[in-house]
C-alpha cells in the first residue's frame, strides 16, 4: 500500500491505473538491488530516472532512462543533478515517450516470468555440468557464511544510522521552522506593540476632547444657571410691579412666563 501525504491508501490494484497516467517513474535510491518498481515501469511505458546503485545499470541503459552517480555526491549536487536530469525529460516528451517504448520492449523480450524462470533453469544446469566449478572446502565455506552475517548484520545497522539521520534532519527542519515562526511571531508581537501605542496615543487624544467637552459643558451648565436666577430676578421685579400698580389703582396684566 501506498499513503498519499492527503492520507489517500492506493493499493496494489491501482497502481496499474495511477502509472498508466504517468510518463516518467523517478526513484532516487540511497540503496537498491534492481528495483521492482523500475521493472513494473518499464512494464508501464515509463521513462526511468534513478541512481546508479547495486544492479540498476544492468536493467535501465541509456535508451531507457537515466542512471544518477549519487556515491560521490552530496545531497545538495544529488537534487541539483536530478533536478537537470529530470527538467531534460519534461521539456522533450518525445524522448520520453521512445524510452518508455523501448523499456517495455526490453522488459517483453528479456524479462517477462517465463523467460526469467527459463533462464535461472539455464544457468542452474550451466553450473551443474559445468567442469570448472569445484565444492568448496568446509573452512571457506564457513567463512563465506561468516561474512554474510556480518554483512547482513552491518546493512541493517546501516539502515539504522540512515533512520536516525532522516530523524535528525527532521528535527533539524522543525526546529528551523519553530524559529521561522519565532521571528514571526516576534514581528507580529512588535506590530502589535505599535498598534496598542496608536491606541494609546488615540486613547489620550479623545480623553482630551471629552475634557474640553466637559468643560465647554460646565460653561454651558453655568451660563444656564445664570439665565434661571435672571428669569428669577425679573419675575420677582414683575410682582413689585404689580403690587406697585395695584396700590395706585391701575390695573396691568401680571407678568406670565
């Protein structure tokens, strides 16, 4: 099975279909023996783009793809390489398109079941009948199996140590993107800093107009005060007035407000 970074499972029966839409099956291997995935892809009429490791240069030659030398590489050179590699094939589907004929043609007349089956048969007898080929001694023997362990033993710690290194690189990158988001953050806090500042600023600007409001209220309140007491002021004059004209014997409409 195969998981989409969308979290989409592709299974096996799929794969078929999702191959038959491509033109180009890239695999940058750190190791590999002959990969199975570049026999199904020249099954599939796809162009090759890998690394030249183990036993790919026996399966993918020049007409059928292109092999990376990455041994001597860097992981910077290794990108920029298949990066060159791999815009040359985009920008010429033609070439594309005769690789990925000629690979199905190789995979048809070389490595169909059959013909792989046919051909272990053929090399089983070769070495059986074969006059030059003589049983080991017990002691070589033994030796051989020795390495083997050991060589096992060593590829798996191998694998290992790349596992930690991919895990370093991971931390690497995340602890590069909390910094990423650590100098946003800090900027986005200092513009906060100068938008409360502005509200602030703003905030002392309209206390200061309220405060000339109340002011220019007070004044008003007062000079209100002062026009009651007037009003005051002159109805009692009217009232002298009246009782004034009312001892003279006149009559005078009283004062009405």
């Amino acid at each position: 099975k195969i998981c989409t970074p969308g979290g989409l499972v592709v299974t096996p029966e799929y794969m078929p279909l999702i191959m038959s839409a491509c033109d180009i099956a890239f695999l940058p291997s750190k190791y590999e023996g002959i990969s199975l995935t570049i026999y199904e892809s020249m099954s599939m009429e796809l162009a090759i783009l890998s690394a030249d490791v183990g036993g790919m240069n026996e399966l993918v030659n020049s007409e059928v793809g292109s092999l990376i030398k990455v041994s001597d590489l860097d992981e910077k050179a290794q990108i920029s390489e298949y990066s060159f590699e791999l815009e040359k094939m985009i920008t010429d589907p033609a070439r594309v398109k005769s690789m990925g004929e000629k690979g199905r043609n190789l995979i048809m007349q070389r490595y169909t079941t059959a013909q792989m089956g046919k051909n272990m048969v053929s090399l089983f007898c070769q070495a059986t009948n074969s006059p030059t080929i003589q049983t080991p001694d017990k002691s070589l023997a033994l030796e051989n199996a020795v390495q083997a362990i050991e060589f096992s033993l060593t590829q798996k710690r191998i694998y290992s140590l790349w596992k930690e290194v991919d895990q370093v690189r991971e931390n690497s990158l995340l602890d590069k993107e909390y910094h990423k988001n650590a100098e946003k953050d800090k900027v986005e806090l200092q513009n906060l800093k100068v938008a409360l500042q502005d509200l602030e600023e703003e905030k002392a600007s309209l206390k200061k107009e309220y405060q000339a409001y109340q002011g220019e209220m007070e004044n008003m309140w007062s000079d209100l005060q002062k026009a009651q007491d007037e009003i005051e002021r002159l109805k009692g004059e009217a009232v002298l007035c009246d009782k004034k004209r009312e001892r003279a014997g006149e009559r005078s409409p009283r004062f009405k407000t």
